[in-house]
C-alpha cells in the first residue's frame, strides 16, 4: 500500500483525497459554459440533468477507483491489455481527441477568467493558464500525490465558494426549483445542452483518470479486511466529492436561471459575469470570476495529468510532461487564435466529451463485473445493470441529438 495507507487505516479521513481531484473535472468551465448557457436560455428546465448527471458520475468514478485498488492497474492500461495494437492504437485516438476537447474547455475557460479580471487578450490568458497548469502538475510530480491533492481541494474550495456566493443575495424560487426537477426537453437546442452537461459531468478523462489517482494514492492493497475497508472510504470520498461538484453545478445553472433567464445576449460566461456584476454588485461578480479562473487552472493540470496516464496505458510510452502539454494545449491556443465565440466553444467541447464517455463507461462495467479479474470485489449484479444503463442512456442521447441537429438544418 502507497504513502503510509496501512499505517493510517485508522484515520479514515487521511484516505480522503483522490476523488476530490477527480471532481475538479466536474466543476470544469466547460461545465460553467453548458450550466450557464443551459440556465439563460431554458432557466430551470435542465436541473434535472444536472442532478441525474452527478449521480451516475458518482458511480462511475467508485467503480473507476475499485478497478485501480483491486486490479493495480490504471483503466486506459486494462483496457490496452484486452486489446490488439491495431484496436489499442484506435481507441488511444479517440481518448486522445477526448483529451483534447477536455484542454479546449479548460484553458478557454481560464483565458476567459484574465480577460475578466485583468483585460488580458484570449490568446495571452491561455497562454498563461496552460503554463500554470504546468506548474501545477510539477508539484505532484515533485512533491506527491498528497500534495498535489490538497493544492486542488484547495482549488476546489475557491471554486465553489465563487459560483455559490451570490446564493447570499439573490435565491431561486422554491416552486421553480421543484419544477427543473421534472425530466422534459424543449426543442433540439435544449437536448444539445443536455448532452453538454452531461458530457461536462460524466468526464470521459475524470473516469479513465480515477482508477489511477487511487492507485496512486493507495497503491495495490492485498484481497482482505483492509482492502474493504479501503474501498468503503472510497465510497465515502466520492459521495462527499460528488456532493460538492454537483452543488456547484447546480448553482451555477441557477444563478443562470435567476439573473440571465431570457437575456440571450448575455448566454455566456462573459455576459453572465456582466448580468451578475450589474445585479448582485461587484463583490459577487469578482467572486464568480476568481472561480472560474480557480476552475479553469485546476481543471487544466487534472486534464493533462489524465492526458498523460491515457497515453501511458494504451501506447506503452511515458511521454515527457512538457511535450505531453503542448500535444493538448496546441489545439486549444488555436480555437482562440482563430477567434471562435469561446463560449459557444466550450460547450461544443462538452458535446464531443459526451460522445466519448460511452468509451470509458462500457470498458469500465465489463471490467469491474468480470469475477476472473476483480474475485469477490465483483460488481453487485445490479451494479452491472446500472453501469450498462448509463452507457445506453448517453449513447441514445447522442443519436437523439444527432437526429434532432439534421432535422433542424
């Protein structure tokens, strides 16, 4: 067992730490662009997703994490060892552009934040946040993985005290809240953002990611007591974990909701900073920028430490940390270079994420329900069951908003 995990099988609350890095990809700006976007045009109709969506997450990222400790491998590297080059190297391709929309949203996002807060140009802000994330993913390298976790809780922390603090001027009706509760879409546009929170939600990179920040933390611990035990707090973790991400995420649809519903031109994470400094006062606004500066720089170094363990798994070869950055951050600077509207960018980002996480969920299931590999630490039959849901409920959305998207143009 890694960093002194059998030593402190008495104090539980040390075991607590991978899933709070895993969820910073749930609290990403991509998520802020699809709640954001999702609550000024829609107001309070997609609550439901956002509560659907961090439930399943919840169960993927355990079973991710049960996959790492019981196996010893990180999910990318049991998946490579099922499959032949050929197949191996095409489902690296399609995790790599996975990784790539993933640093698209992150470092727009963060580009947004200094444009915010310090009149940056786009392409300057990128720059910069994908050179922080750098820094960031050198501290685990150089100083531990525990390290490293308690520098992104802190992140984390920042993070949701910046979308949540204009709960403190303004909260959303009661009635209405109830009501975004009810699953129902309205028109093709409603369900594209649907799939974008959900793709920003149940992150393809944040599931593969899992399995290897367990490991990592915890090591390969032998079948036994300590083992349970071990995954019980794991349990524990992700729920507090997805606790978190998943207030965030609804606070920030319903901040949408409250103070941008039915301003479309202010449906971006621009236009929602202005509304909420124009509403709420500068204090909350320069609050919800400094989030999503925190969001965007936490996420990015998540998303590249995801990069280069998805790499490792299914290519066999430890990339260095710098060209493994440039090889993600390039398409990114470039969507800013060419003057995409970054918003709308973003949330196209989490739309190709959604077609990704069937991927990393259905390798994920068969993995962690098969008894040869995993003894009696097996999936639950219904555990199986769920696992096969998730994955048939992203996939058929995904068809939906295909045909919907056809049909509309």
């Amino acid at each position: 067992m890694a960093q002194g995990t059998q030593a402190s099988l008495n104090n539980s609350w040390y075991l607590l730490g991978p899933a709070f890095v895993a969820a910073i990809a749930y609290v990403d700006p991509g998520n802020v662009a699809a709640n954001v976007s999702s609550g000024a045009q829609y107001g309070y109709l997609l609550l439901w997703v956002v509560v659907v969506a961090n439930v399943l997450a919840g169960l993927v990222q355990y079973l991710s994490a049960k996959l790492g400790l019981v196996t010893g491998r990180s999910l990318p590297s049991a998946i490579g060892r099922q499959m032949n080059r050929p197949l191996r190297l095409a489902f690296w391709a399609q995790a790599e552009l996975v990784a790539v929309a993933t640093d698209a949203a992150e470092v727009v996002g963060g580009a947004i934040a200094l444009r915010i807060l310090f009149g940056l140009p786009l392409l300057l802000g990128g720059v910069i946040t994908g050179v922080v994330s750098l820094l960031l993913m050198s501290i685990q390298d150089r100083r531990g993985q525990i390290i490293f976790e308690r520098v992104i809780t802190g992140l984390l922390v920042v993070i949701a005290i910046g979308f949540a603090a204009s709960f403190f001027v303004a909260t959303p009706p009661p009635d209405a809240v109830i009501g975004g509760l009810v699953p129902r879409f309205r028109g093709a546009e409603s369900v594209l953002l649907a799939a974008a929170i959900l793709g920003a939600t149940v992150m393809p990179h944040a599931v593969y990611l899992h399995s290897g920040l367990a490991l990592d933390r915890h090591g390969h611990p032998e079948a036994g007591p300590p083992r349970r035990r071990l995954l019980r707090i794991t349990r524990v973790d992700v729920v507090l974990a997805m606790a978190v991400a998943g207030t965030v995420n609804a606070a920030m649809l319903l901040v949408a909701a409250i103070n941008l519903q039915g301003q479309t031109e202010t449906a971006s994470i621009e236009g929602a900073y202005t509304a909420i400094h124009n509403t709420l006062g500068t204090t909350i606004a320069l609050l919800f920028a400094i989030g999503l500066l925190a969001s965007g720089l936490a996420s990015s170094s998540v998303g590249a430490y995801a990069g280069a363990m998805i790499m490792q798994g299914l290519l066999h070869k430890s990339i260095p940390m710098v060209l493994r950055r440039l090889i993600t951050l390039c398409p990114a600077l470039a969507v800013l270079a060419l003057g995409f509207d970054p918003t709308r960018a973003l949330v196209l980002s989490q739309v190709v994420l959604s077609f990704g996480i069937p991927f990393a969920v259905l390798p994920l299931v068969m993995l962690t329900s098969s008894r040869k590999l995993m003894g009696s630490d097996v999936n639950h039959p219904i555990t199986t069951v769920i696992g096969w849901a998730i994955a048939l409920l992203v996939s058929v959305l995904n068809m939906v908003l295909i045909y919907l998207t056809v049909k509309g143009h």
